[in-house]
C-alpha cells in the first residue's frame, strides 16, 4: 500500500499522454475536512488517528492499530489519510457538480475501515464520506466493488440503507480477509436487499467472473437505476498478486471496466488493493483509458521499462486448467442462483 503503487500508475498514465487529451484532467487533491470525516467516523476515533500520527505510542489497539497487525502507526498517517480521502471527496464533487462524466480516485478505494477502527490497511474509509457527500445531495449511489476483499466497512455503513445499494464481488470469506461477504449478508430494515455480496472460488478466471458479474451486477444496477455509480476497482483479483487467490488478467478486469462505463451514470471510481506493482499500474492504467474513451496501445511508452517488468500493457492470454475452472464455475453459480432467489425479487426481478 506504499505510495509507490499511484507514482507509477501516474507515471505511466503521463507516458501515454493520459493528461494530455482533451478530456483528462489532473486535480490537486485536498485534504477532508473533520466535518467529512464525521459522516461516518466517529470524533474518538479521528482524534485518536491525529494524536497517534503525532507520535503517541500508546492506545492504539484500542482503534485497530498494531505494529505486528495490517495497520502500523506511521508519522503523518492522519495528513496522508486526509489527503486520500480529500481527493476522493472532490471526484464525488466534480460528479455531482456535472463537471465532469467520470472521476478516478486511484489512492481511495480504503473499503476495510469501520466507523471507529482501522482494518486492513485502511484508516478512513474514503468511499463511506464521498457517497455521504452525494447522499447529502440527495442522489442515490450504486457502489460496486470488485477489489478480491470484501468491501465490508461500506457495507456496514450502509447496511440499514435503501438509497445505497452495496455491490461486492470477491473471494469467498471461507477462504481469505475479512471473512464476511457471504450471499447471505443481504442487508437489514430498511436496507434488506440492498447489501449484495458475489463471493467466488480460489482461481475464478476472466470467464467465471465476467460470466457471474453479467448474471448479477448488471441487472441489479439497471433495477435500481441509481443517480451515480461509485465503484472501487482493486487489482488484488489479478492472477499474480501475492495476497490472494483469484485468477483474473487485464481482459477480465477491463472488461468488467468497460461493462461500467457502458451503462453510462456519471460515475465515481476509486482505487483499492493490489499488490502486484505491475499489475496495478497496467491495470489502473486500462481503467483510466476506458474512463477516457482511450485505447492505449499495448507497446510500453519509453520510460516504463524502467518500473515495469511486463514487456506490454495486457496480459497475454492465460492457460485454463478446465477442472480448476469447472469447479469455480459452479461455486459460482451456486451464488447466483442464491442471489436471484433472494435478493432479484425485492428488485422486480424475476
């Protein structure tokens, strides 16, 4: 989760001219503000993070800090997560605003922290306070998340809600962090319906996932028609990143990006996991021409080798190992038949 991971999205996104056209723009992000903050985190807790990130040792436990745990104390923590959530509070603006089709927030998509902790390498989580902002707008949001983790903390804070409907698609929680996320979470009260999980087998590939986002996200999306559709677009789902198990390459993960921008609400998208470096610059990459209407070509601008240690911009096409694929198949389609017996009819879909 270093900073390493947007310098070299952004760098190769500058290689290819991203910024150049007509249609890129490059905002100087700002930092939230506490009143942001606290549309979902509560004061004890941002008061904790400021006083920690200043250099106190102790009482961070308390709040989900750990120096052996996903989520270390670190100097300046709170300006570096003010900083995120501020940019990703200004594409929700800009959304909102009509200035612009769609925004990408690649050093957002923080989906794991809750109302009054830190979880998963997330400490404010940016994707809760930019749809709050819209909320507060009045505009109902569609959030999809197709990161390989359960997007939780957004889930959990729109749990109880009918005017946001939480999306996420994932590995199963049987097998990986958080360990939630399972069909059966479908939201409570008022919100009953509107909290989705899609959880999926070790090494689902591009056509296991694609085949099941088609059969699930799709529909629902267009039934509840949403004023704007936030998504977090995490490449831990990659066949090569080293904290989970999925199988997806570049055509799967664009493809789901194209099926997005396809469906054509302004559109909010923030970043999330990925531990592959290559992977996730190559991918944020496609995800931000797809966001542009641009097909970057798939020879590497100058420069990129330098960081970079795939020889293109897409992955080549995968081996399938076919029983490994039968068996995520039908996982799946365990779940989707799950989803449409439960959840499909209180949307009006038969």
């Amino acid at each position: 989760m270093q900073p390493v991971r947007l310098r070299q999205t952004a760098d190769l996104l500058r290689a290819y001219g991203a910024f150049d056209a007509p249609q890129g723009r490059l905002i100087e992000p700002r930092p939230a503000t506490r009143e942001e903050l606290q549309t979902f985190h509560t004061p004890a807790y941002v008061d904790a993070v400021e006083i920690l990130s200043a250099g106190k040792s102790e009482g961070g436990a308390l709040f989900g800090f750990s120096s052996v745990g996903d989520n270390p104390v670190y100097e300046g923590m709170y300006e570096a997560a003010l900083l995120s959530t501020g940019a990703s509070v200004q594409a929700a603006e800009l959304v909102a605003d009509g200035t612009v089709a769609a925004a990408f927030s690649p050093a957002g998509g923080l989906h794991h922290a809750m109302a009054g902790s830190a979880s998963g390498f997330c400490i404010f989580n940016d994707p809760v306070v930019a749809i709050n902002v819209l909320r507060k707008r009045g505009l109902r949001v569609a959030y999809v998340d197709i990161d390989v983790h359960h997007g939780d903390g957004v889930q959990a804070a729109f749990y109880g809600d009918a005017d946001v409907l939480t999306i996420s698609t994932h590995e199963s929680g049987r097998w990986l962090f958080p360990g939630t996320g399972h069909a059966r979470e479908m939201g409570e009260g008022a919100g009953v319906g509107y909290a989705v999980n899609l959880p999926m087998f070790p090494y689902t590939d591009d056509d296991v996932f694609l085949e099941a986002f088609d059969a699930v996200v799709l529909p629902l999306i267009r039934a509840f028609a949403p004023d704007v559709l936030a998504t977090q677009l995490g490449v831990d789902t990659h066949v090569s990143d080293p904290l989970a198990h999925l199988g997806l390459t570049t055509r799967g993960y664009v493809a789901a990006i194209e099926r997005f921008a396809a469906l054509g609400y302004p559109w909010l998208a923030f970043g999330g996991g990925g531990y592959n470096l290559d992977a996730v610059a190559r991918s944020w990459t496609l995800a931000y021409g797809v966001m542009l209407g641009q097909a970057w070509p798939d020879e590497l601008p100058e420069g990129a080798a330098e960081f970079l240690t795939s020889a293109t911009l897409r992955d080549a096409p995968p081996e399938i190992d076919e029983a490994v694929q039968a068996r995520a198949r039908r996982f799946t389609q365990d779940q989707v038949d799950e989803l449409r017996r439960t959840v499909f009819p209180l949307h009006g879909i038969a």
